[in-house]
C-alpha cells in the first residue's frame, strides 16, 4: 500500500465548479481508495493505493469525480517522496517574493522547459524541477505574466499551489 497525493485543478472557481471537501473524499473511497485525506478547499488530497502506475490512479479518480461532481476534474498526482522533493527544491532559491509552484501532470520535454525559462525576467523567474515549475514572482500576483496559464501554455496541464500550501503538505502527509 502506497500513500500518494492528488491534486485537482480548477475546482471551487465561480459557481459551476464547486465541489467540496466531503464530496472529493466520498469521490476516492468509492473509487477504492483508503486513508483519503484532504486539506483546505482548494483540491489537495492524500490516498492510499495498492495501484502502482500514476497514470491509472489519476484516471481512477479522474473518474470518480467526473462522476461525483459532473465536471471533468485533472488530477496530478505525486508520491510522498516527489512531493516532499517539491518542496525541498523550492527551499534552494532562497526567494523573498510570492513563490507558487505549478504542478505538472506529464513531464515537460527540455525544449519546452527553455522556452518556458527563457520567458523569465528580472522580476519573475520560472525554474522547472521534474514536474513542477516555480514560479518566483514579486508581490503582485494578479499582475503577472508567468501564471499557471502560461506554464500550460508552454508545458500541458498543470495546477497552481502557493510555496505555504506545498510547504504545510509536505511536513503534514510526506514524513515517515
């Protein structure tokens, strides 16, 4: 039994996509899975799996909460020790700004990833690590250019987490 955690994008954004804490663990236990935990209503949830390939779980619960909350909702997922590495990366730029980190469901081949860094500028940086692009940012989020929509412009679906929340879930759901 592996534990692993799903990240749902684009959920609780304006009336047509809400779908709640309770609904998203009902969702993964009727899917089969255990020890479903999730964490403030933004998508985060922590599973158990004896499934082994990421691809088949994300579809699983894909699934199950397209059938729960009658939209599509993309999951990526991650296992303790990619997560816990997310967040141990972030911890290498030593930046004083907004950090939010862009989790990738499929890995980025390396043209994009250039092309994606080679966007950066003085005052944002975009560093890609594996599946996650960090997006160093300075104090005003809502005006800058490189979001979650341009990391899935340039690399596929993703889902945006601010450093705090990969932070908190890495110490609460990836220590052994």
């Amino acid at each position: 039994m592996a534990t692993w955690i799903g990240f749902l994008r684009a959920i609780n954004l304006g009336a047509k996509r809400k779908f709640p804490k309770g609904d998203i663990v009902a969702a993964a236990e009727a899917a089969g899975f255990t020890n479903v935990e999730t964490y403030i209503n933004t998508g985060n949830v922590r599973f158990d799996t004896t499934m082994r390939s990421r691809a088949r779980i994300e579809a699983a619960l894909e699934q199950a909460f397209r059938d729960r909350a009658g939209f599509e909702v993309p999951t990526i997922c991650f296992t303790k020790a990619e997560l816990r590495e997310v967040a141990e990366h972030a911890e290498s730029f030593g930046h004083g700004g907004r950090h939010y980190v862009s989790l990738l469901k499929q890995p980025p081949s390396e043209a994009a990833v250039a092309a994606l860094e080679d966007a950066s500028t003085a005052e944002e940086v975009a560093k890609v690590g594996g599946r996650a692009v960090h997006l160093l940012l300075g104090e005003n989020y809502r005006e800058a250019r490189l979001t979650n929509a341009t990391v899935e412009r340039k690399l596929g679906v993703a889902t945006n987490r601010n450093l705090t929340v990969i932070r908190t879930l890495a110490q609460k759901w990836c220590s052994d």
